[in-house]
C-alpha cells in the first residue's frame, strides 16, 4: 500500500440552482466541472487522465460514474504530453518525464473535457476519440462497490449526491 485517499463531494439539489447566478459554488471550483446526476441533482466531474500505479476505489456513499480506457488508447485520448512509452504493466511514461526535458506536471491528462457526453465541437476537434471509446468502458458505482483501477489505465470521473470515496 502507497498510500490512502480520501474523495468527498455534495451534489446540488433543487429547481432552484442556477450556475450563472452560483458560480461554481455547488460543484467544483471550476463551472465547467458540475455535470447533471439525476433529477435536479448536479455532481462533479474531473478531468480525463490516468496514475501510473494500480488503484482501488472503494464508494462509501452516494455514486460514482467512471469512463475507463486501456493505456493502449493513448494516442486516441489527446494528452498533454507527448507519449514516449507504454509499459508491459500500463505505466505510461511521456517525453517530459525524462530529464532535462521540461516539466511533466500535467502531463497525463487529457485535452478531451467530457467522455461521457462529448459535444459535437469535441468530436470534431478530436476526430480518435471515438475509436477510444469503443475500446472503453462505462460503468456506475455505489455505496459498497469497489474498482480495481490498474496502472496507466485513463479514467473520468463523475462524482453525483453526497459522495464519499476511498
């Protein structure tokens, strides 16, 4: 074990939330980030990326929505950094990562803002992310259901209703 982390989130309820009025005050810190959940209800969503150590995550409470994609998909998910290698155990590791070659900080993620629901402009301006996602998965978790994450596998979250995850 490496290390444990803790992800805690509040949906918003109600007909009467209105993002241009609440600025991301129900969601995330950025508007960009609150997606609908159900009925009134608006979670959080974070960015596509993928850890490069294996994870287990365990929903305590409320749910979780996870778009998942092998590591071999890379290419088709348009990250930030340029890809040098996949590893047999899915690390991914990215031109920057060697030295001398400039900061990796961000460099996992994606330019693709929603692989849930992608607008008609994201599918243009990322023409491969339908193949991704026919190679991708789809899947909801709740409350006593766990994930076994592995290493290099990218992922997207959305977070709906009191949430709590390890």
């Amino acid at each position: 074990l490496d290390s444990i982390t803790m992800w805690m989130g509040s949906g918003a309820k109600g007909p009467e939330l209105n993002l241009e009025e609440e600025p991301g005050s129900q969601c995330n810190a950025a508007r960009d980030s609150c997606v609908p959940c159900g009925p009134g209800e608006l979670g959080s969503l974070s960015r596509l990326h993928h850890d490069n150590q294996d994870n287990f995550i365990a929903v305590l409470k409320g749910e979780k929505h996870y778009a998942i994609f092998p590591p071999d998909q890379a290419s088709n998910l348009y990250t930030v950094g340029i890809v040098s290698q996949i590893a047999e155990s899915g690390v991914i590791r990215y031109t920057n990562d060697l030295p001398g070659h400039g900061d990796s900080h961000g460099v996992h993620f994606s330019h693709v803002k929603d692989v849930f629901t992608p607008s008609t402009s994201d599918l243009q301006q990322f023409p491969r992310i339908g193949e991704a996602m026919r190679s991708g998965a789809k899947l909801r978790l709740t409350a006593g259901q766990m994930l076994y994450l592995p290493a290099g596998w990218f992922h997207q979250v959305r977070s709906c209703f009191d949430n709590t995850a390890v």
